[in-house]
C-alpha cells in the first residue's frame, strides 16, 4: 500500500490524540464528577468536530477516497461504540459504581478498548498482506455477530461472568468501594475493591467488541492509519456521551437492528471483495470470482441510513409510548440531586 498522506501529518495527528486522550484522563483523576449536560454536549460536540475537521484535512492533503473511507470508517466505529457503551451501562449498573467516580472507569474502560483493539490493528493488517482470503472468515464473522444481535431469544444472564467468577476465587475483593481506589484495607488486611472487578469486566467487554470492531472497519479501508484514527475519534468522547444520553440507550429499541445491518453489509462486502481478489484454488479455480464492487460512498451511504432509520425508528415508538402513557418524551440524561 502507498501512503497518500503526508508522514508529518500522521506522526503529528497521532501525537496530538493521544495528548487529548491524557489530558483528558488527568482531569477524571484531579477532578471526578457527574458532568452537566451542558458540559457534556459541549465536548461531545467537541470531539465530533474535531473528526470532521480532521477528515476534511485527509481530503485536503490526501484524496477523496481516502477522506470517504475515514468518515465510513468513523461512522461505523462510532455506531459499535455506542452498543459498547450499552454494555458498559450495564456493568457500571451492576457494580453500583458510585456516580462521581463513573467517568474514571470509563475512560479507562475507554483506554483499554484502545489498547485491544491497536493490536489487532497491527495483526489484523500483517495477515491482510499475507492472506488476502482472512476477509472471508472476517465476513463470516461479522455476518454471524449481526444475526447474533438481532437473534430472537438473546437475553443476557443475570450473576457474575466466567472471569469475574474465577478473580473473585484468587483475589481478595471488599464489598464496598473506597473512593476511587483499586486497594483498601479492611480490618488490617489489604483487600482489592469492587472497582477491580468493574475493570476487569470493562477490559473483558472491550476485547469482545474489538473483535467485531476491527474485521468492520478494515472492510471500508486497508490503512492502518485510518483504521487507528478513527476507533480513536469513535472513542473519544464516549464518557460525556454516556452522561448526555442518561437512560436513552436503553430505550433506542431499535439501534441494534441498524448496527446488525451495518455489520452484515461489511461481512457481504468483506466476501465480496474476497471473491473478487480469490487465490483459493478450490474456488473457480483459483481465479479471480467477477462479483458486485461496493464502493466506499455506497458503504458511506448505507452506514449513515441504516443509523438514521434505527434511530428516527426507535425515538417515534418512543414517543408513542410516552403519549399512551400520558406523559412528554424526555430525551438524554436525568439529572438529580443525588448525581
């Protein structure tokens, strides 16, 4: 692959994000607390604008191709970080992790799902430029994961997981937390506390999206530039999203019907493209299959309404049932006197 992109730009952007992402980190730490939904929109805001601006800057000193593979690419991360956001509702719920000290575990929920997922950014292109046929397993994959989602039946078990189970049989864990801290001391014996578990259910979760996130995206762009870059913009600023939107994401209905189509339209793509560059010699003899192309803006397209419909969907049954329960639809997060 010849980079298009000036190296100073790519040295430069990813200096500059990861500064972002520590100093966003340092203020958790100096300063925890619930933001207001003006703060928080405010760098929700923030961080899109940034994606945009910095897609316009690939158009500008790259080419148009790979400016629309950046924002397909984004848009589609973006879209699984939400549904990773869900989870992380869930388990910062199930851990009754104390509100002030919610942003700490999700930035670093936030900086393990980076980790993960660079390096099956690395692994994931080493064995593209080896083996061309990995996009049939990483579309098989993501066709899988889509039906999975939206299977009828799918219910998440109550109790701890295989993982939390077994770090509870090893380690001393307290039952309440002490502040923000991973050790405490209970009765003169150093015990870890319960926001051990919540990382370690954090860390677990973002391996498991990593795996759907990154066959996806390296279905619309073969750079690992792109592909780094954007799980980075997609990333930031998920904790102020979690507390701009509140109690909504349990209630968008129908968001993990747009991201299964999503994934299911890059898991066709993926074979698609598979077929069109086949070096298996029990498939056509090892010839190259004449199949469909799915361009980048045809991905762009399908990713930007597949979202919209889910979510226009789910905020009008929204609506609907709070009309037939008398009340007004509230969209985003409940503040209150105890946050």
């Amino acid at each position: 692959m010849t980079p298009v992109l000036p190296l100073w730009f790519e040295i430069g952007s990813m200096i500059v994000l990861v500064a972002i992402l520590i100093i966003d980190l340092l203020l958790i730490i100096k300063r925890p607390h619930v933001p207001s939904m003006r703060e928080a929109s405010l760098w929700v805001g923030f961080y899109v604008l940034l994606a945009l601006v910095f897609a316009g800057a690939i158009f500008l000193l790259g080419d148009v191709q790979h400016g629309t593979e950046f924002l397909a690419g984004w848009l589609t991360e973006y879209s699984l970080s939400i549904d990773n956001l869900f989870v992380f509702v869930l388990i910062l719920a199930s851990f009754k992790v104390p509100h002030a000290y919610q942003q700490r575990a999700l930035m670093i929920g936030i900086v393990l799902a980076l980790v993960f997922r660079g390096l099956f950014i690395l692994a994931g292109a080493a064995l593209i430029e080896r083996f061309i046929w990995i996009f049939f397993i990483f579309g098989a994959w993501l066709i899988w994961t889509a039906w999975h989602q939206v299977k009828p039946g799918e219910e998440e078990h109550a109790g701890d997981s295989w993982v939390i189970r077994q770090v509870k049989k090893v380690m001393p864990i307290s039952e309440h937390y002490d502040g923000g801290k991973l050790r405490t001391t209970v009765d003169g014996k150093r015990m870890w506390t319960p926001f051990l578990l919540v990382l370690v259910s954090l860390g677990t979760t973002d391996l498991l999206f990593a795996l759907d996130s990154i066959p996806a995206i390296f279905g619309i762009t073969r750079s690992p530039f792109i592909v780094f870059t954007a799980n980075v913009f997609a990333l930031m600023g998920l904790r102020q999203l979690y507390f701009l939107l509140g109690g909504l994401l349990d209630r968008l209905e129908y968001l993990k019907y747009g991201i299964a189509a999503i994934l299911a339209f890059i898991g066709v793509k993926l074979v698609l493209h598979a077929l069109h560059e086949n070096e298996l010699p029990f498939i056509n003899g090892g010839e190259h299959v004449p199949v469909p192309d799915i361009t980048t803006w045809m991905s762009l397209g399908f990713i930007v309404t597949a979202m919209a419909v889910a979510t226009i969907a789910s905020v009008v049954k929204m609506n609907r049932d709070a009309k037939r329960r008398g009340e007004r639809l509230h969209l985003g997060a409940h503040e209150s006197a105890e946050d």
